[in-house]
C-alpha cells in the first residue's frame, strides 16, 4: 500500500515538474523596460499604493519625481460599483454584481510605451436581507480581491510591454 502512494506521489510530481508548474512567487525584475518608475495617479488610490508595493517588492526603484523616471506608469479612471443582478418575486434584490476597473498606461519620457488599457472585472454574491452585515463584509472582501488582482493583471502587463 505504501509503495502505491509513493508511486502515485513521483508520478503526480514529475506530471507537474514536467509540465513546467512551479509556484508563484515574487514578481521579476522590470529593469528590461526602465531603471526607474515613477506612479502617476491618486496617491490614495488602493491600485496605485499597490502597484508601488508591488514594484517595490520586484526590486524595482519607485521616484518621487517624474521628471527622475526612465517609465512612468499611469492609473486613471478608477471606478468600482454594484448593481442588482436578480431579485425575487416579492421585488427585493437577492444577488448582486460588484465591478472594479481602472486604466493604466506605460510610457517613457516624451512617448508613450503602450496604447491606455482598462481591466474590469466583476464578481456576484448573494444578498441576505437578514444578514446585511455579512453582506456588507462579503462586498468589502471582493472588492479588496478585486484590487489584488488588478494590481497583479497590471504587473502581468507591464512584464509583457
């Protein structure tokens, strides 16, 4: 029995090894694309904070000062909303969907590197009129993974350029 397991263990391992999966880890360097970056967007802004954080955490320097960037990356249009999705026979809402978007570009001093992209994503829940609270949280919670995934499809994208 024991050899079974490991057998089916080294099978599973060298599927997935000769697949190419490896684990996600930490973003790669951009020093491809620019020695320096400099964020241009709402400094409140959850994406832009982090998108900082994120090219930090690649390694990559963060300016203060636009004009000491070699790429600037720029966020705009940043929205996110509900709207009702279904509601029952009585009229009152059951579902709703909660989107995100935001729009960036990648540009180099005097030129933009990249045409303005927008990503938005969307995502439902189910709206328990005696639990708001929960509800209220659960919107909260994917909105919070929305951004997260923003951020990482934006670092996805400026790895690409």
């Amino acid at each position: 029995m024991k050899s079974i397991l490991t057998t089916v263990f080294l099978v599973a391992m060298l599927a997935g090894a000769g697949c190419g999966f490896h684990l996600r880890g930490q973003y790669d360097t951009l020093e491809a694309l620019a020695d320096t970056y400099y964020v241009e967007g709402d400094p409140r802004s959850q994406i832009v904070i982090g998108l900082k954080r994120s090219l930090r955490s690649s390694e990559t320097q963060i300016v203060a000062h636009k004009d000491e960037a070699t790429a600037i990356v720029r966020v705009f249009d940043e929205s996110t909303g509900r709207r009702v999705l279904s509601v029952d026979s009585g009229g009152d809402v059951t579902e709703y969907e909660v989107y995100y978007a935001v729009s960036f570009q990648l540009a180099y001093p005097g030129e933009d590197a990249m045409p303005a992209q927008t990503f938005r994503l969307t995502r439902d829940y189910v709206f328990d009129r005696e639990g708001v609270l929960g509800s209220g949280e659960e919107e909260q919670t994917l909105r919070s993974e929305m951004r997260r995934d923003l951020v990482r499809l934006i670092m996805q994208r400026l790895q690409s350029a």
